[in-house]
C-alpha cells in the first residue's frame, strides 16, 4: 500500500488501530471492522494500480 495517508475518512471507520510510516497495525481483528478494512485494502490496490501498472509477461 502507498502509505495511509489519505485514508483518513476509511480509517476514521475502521476500529482500534495504529499506524507506522507504512504499517497498519491491529492487535486483534475483534477491535476492527472487517467490512472497512476490505474497503481500505480494495482502494489501496486500486490507488497503487494507478501508481504502477503491472504488466503481465
């Protein structure tokens, strides 16, 4: 993930978390909501899809 910096209104929703420079760290996925945190992963890939396009070989 490209850092979590404008994943402010996601992560707002998330649950009892902390972040790292790059990191996302959760103690135990009962503090979390699961249904955000597949939405924060989904439009992480997708920004980093925009970033660096992969090209098959």
């Amino acid at each position: 993930m490209p850092g979590y910096q404008n994943y402010d209104a996601i992560l707002g929703r998330l649950g009892k978390h902390k972040l790292g420079r790059s990191c996302l760290y959760i103690n135990k996925l009962d503090d979390i909501d699961m249904d955000v945190l597949a939405e924060l992963i989904r439009t992480g890939l997708k920004d980093l899809k925009a970033l660096w396009r992969v090209h098959p070989a």
